[in-house]
C-alpha cells in the first residue's frame, strides 16, 4: 500500500507552500557540493575568493524566486475540466500575478542594494574619520582643535570610536574633578543608600523631598532610555548609571537630583568610562544655561527664553507671528529639550551628533538646534493650531534624517543687529537686573 497520504497526492497541494516528499531525496554530499561549485564558479583553479563587499553585492544580485510558490494548478480529476478559453483566462491572470510579483521583488532587492552601498560608504566614511581623529588631531589637540578643518569634520559627526575622547576634551574639567573624588562621592552615596528607609519614594511625594532622595534616581533610571533596556534594574549599564547619579548627589548636595539627569548621565555612559563620565556629567551642570534650569532659576530661565525668542523672531517671523497668535510660549517644549540635551526628544544617534558640536559651541548651539527644529518643521508647524503644536514639539518624529536636520540648522543665523548670542543674552539679564529691582520696591 502506498504509504503516501492522500491529501499529498492532490494536485492543490502545491498552493499551500508545501512539498510532498519524494522518493530517494537525499542527495549524495559530493554530487552537492560540485551543484555549489559550478553554480558559484569556485571550481576552477587559481580562481581568488571575492570579498566580503563583492559577496554582499553577489547576494544581492538574484532573480526573485519567491513567485515559485505562485503555481498554477490544473482542477482535481474528480471535477469537470475548464473549457480552454476560462483556462487561457487563467494562465494569462496567473503570469500577470507573477511578473508584478518579480517587479515587486526586483524593487525590493534594488532598494536593499543601494542602502547596503550606502551603508558602507557611510561606514567607509566614518573609518577615514576616525583614523584622521586618532592619527591628526588628538595627538595635537591644543594646535588643530579651533582649525577650520577640525570644525569642518567636527560638523560632520565624531565617529563613535574617538566620540567619548573628544567630548571629554571639548567640556573640560574646570572643577578639577579627579577619579578619587568620584571614588570618595560614590562610598558616601552608597553608605546614604544603606541608611535609606525601606518606603519607596512615589510620585505623590513632595518636589522638595523627592529632589533631596536618592530614592528618586531609582525612579527615574527604569524610565531612561527603557527601548535599550539596558539601564532598567538587572540590566548591564543600571548600577554604573545608578553610581554616577549617587554620586553627583553626594558631589552637589545643593543641587541633588533633578528630573532630566538620567538621560545626560547615560549618554555619557555610553560613551565614556564611569569615572570620565561622571567628571564629564559635572562640569556639564556646572555650565551656566544647565545650572539655571537644573536649579531651576525662574529668572534666569526666563532670560534664556527671552534670547531664544529674539532670534526665533530673527529666522522664522511667519512661524514666531503664529506661536504668538496661538499664545504658544517657549517653555512647553524647550524645557525639556534643554534639560535632557536633546537625548529624550531625538533619536539617541542623533542627540549624540547634537553633542559633538555642543560640546564645542557651548549653550548657543543648544537654542540653535531648537531653531533648526522649527526651521525643519516650519510648513507643517504653521499649519497647526495650539494643541497640535504642543504635541507635535514635545513628541518630535520617530525618524529625522540628521544630514536634513543640521542642514537646516546650518541655515540658522545666530545673529540679531549685528549682536550674537552672548552679547544678546547679556543685554536680557542686564535688563532683568534692573527690571527687578524696581519690582521688589
């Protein structure tokens, strides 16, 4: 008795995907591995291996055959035959259906071949790049920092290898901050935690006992970056993330934690050493834009929105008329781009592009990111009413091509009456030292 099932034998079976087995399907090894050889053409002697880009490439170049599971098939015997013309229909239907499909998938492979070429130029690219920052301008720093060919690939992007060297070097440590500090900061901060009470902070608590808790930065890690899930508690990067924050507690008593730190702290982790990220993280809040929003000096902040609002009036007065029309002030989104640098509102490879020019321009270049959003989303954003600008700013696009967004913050002019940024900045807090003054009387 035939031991093949029926269901096998019907002709249908072949539109499900399925193969029925054969008889003898095992194929002898040799005659396998000779069917690789001619098909690949390595049999011949002499013939060099292609290289890893060559083999890529060869992969790439096929003729779709997913459309051999697109078989036409004839009626089971048990019904009647089609007439010849409904047949003809058919056939003719059946290739219309695979030509579209191998044009589909010869898209599909052209398109994946030009972002694997693109990839790899990129790749290349950052490969130059990195030898010219380890070979050129590290060793000589001092001298070739400020060149204009440093700043020229400094715009361009640090490649990731150098990136944590670089920003290191662009901040500085101003406080003198060394390894043993931060040692001696993370043996009390770990001596606080062991004195800490076993109640978790919640959110209910009060801003002022909250802010002054270690308990908070527990909180607030398992919501950094939760899409890596590598900062959440168990995963590889939580105690160094949570080490650091502990420790710049201990460090600036005065400041403690604020909302907003963990993101700073863990791009710096993920670039830098703990003990450099750490020295990193504090000369960062110690610049005077950080310390005034991580303080939270509503004056101060005012003054820096004010400034923002000058050359916002500057390079877009068609989107500025139309924020002011809708009474949309700068405060609902720049906040929480100024406090998290970026790093929570754009794509993390994106904020660290950000990162390597604000490391070297300073907190200028952090309000010319924010006009260069708007400047970006200028036709889409005047088109929106309060609501949807809100939302639209403080949830900014999944994907933003950074080559398109520094383009456009390229195209920002930081100038206004022939005044730049600090000298604009210091007229607003000048004025607001006289201002208030005459309020308090």
């Amino acid at each position: 008795m035939d031991s093949v099932p029926v269901e096998q034998k019907d002709p249908g079976w072949k539109l499900f995907g399925r193969v029925p087995h054969r008889d003898g399907s095992v194929k002898d090894p040799h005659k396998i591995h000779k069917e690789y050889e001619s098909k690949t053409s390595r049999a011949g002697p002499g013939h060099s291996p292609p290289s890893p880009r060559q083999t890529v490439r060869k992969n790439l170049d096929f003729e779709p055959n997913s459309t051999t599971a697109l078989i036409l098939e004839a009626r089971p015997a048990n019904l009647p035959a089609k007439p010849a013309e409904e047949a003809q229909k058919h056939r003719q239907q059946y290739e219309e259906m695979v030509a579209q499909a191998k044009k589909r998938e010869l898209k599909e492979a052209q398109k994946r071949r030009k972002q694997l070429e693109l990839r790899c130029k990129v790749e290349e690219s950052i490969g130059n790049a990195a030898q010219t920052w380890n070979q050129e301008i590290l060793p000589n720093w001092s001298t070739m920092c400020n060149s204009r060919r440093v700043r020229d690939l400094w715009w361009q992007g640090v490649p990731p290898s150098v990136r944590g060297k670089v920003w290191s070097l662009a901040v500085g440590n101003e406080l003198n901050i060394t390894h043993e500090l931060y040692n001696i900061c993370l043996a009390r901060a770990r001596d606080k935690w062991k004195s800490m009470p076993t109640e978790p902070v919640t959110e209910g608590s009060s801003l002022a006992d909250r802010e002054a808790s270690l308990e908070l930065i527990k909180l607030d890690i398992s919501r950094t970056f939760p899409h890596l899930c590598i900062f959440q508690q168990g995963g590889p990067y939580y105690d160094v993330l949570h080490s650091v924050l502990g420790a710049y507690t201990c460090y600036r008593p005065d400041v403690g934690y604020v909302q907003g730190m963990s993101f700073i702290a863990a791009v710096l982790i993920l670039n830098l050493d703990t003990a450099d990220a750490f020295i990193a993280f504090a000369n960062l809040l110690n610049k005077p834009c950080q310390m005034a929003f991580f303080r939270v000096d509503h004056s101060l902040m005012l003054t820096y929105f004010a400034a923002f609002e000058v050359f916002f009036e500057e390079n877009l007065p068609k989107l500025f008329a139309h924020f002011k029309e809708n009474n949309l002030t700068p405060d609902i989104y720049l906040i929480d781009w100024i406090f998290t640098l970026y790093s929570k509102s754009l794509p993390l490879d994106l904020a660290c592009r950000v990162w390597d020019v604000f490391c070297r321009d300073g907190d200028e270049f952090l309000f010319r990111v924010a006009l260069g959003i708007l400047h970006l989303y200028e036709d889409v954003l005047t088109r929106m009413d309060f609501i949807h600008n809100a939302q639209f700013l403080t949830r900014l696009p999944d994907h933003i091509p950074p080559d398109q967004l520094f383009s456009h913050i390229h195209a920002v002019h930081m100038t206004n009456k022939n005044r730049k940024w600090a000298q604009v900045l210091h007229a607003l807090q000048k004025e607001q030292e006289w201002i208030s003054p005459v309020l308090k009387r």
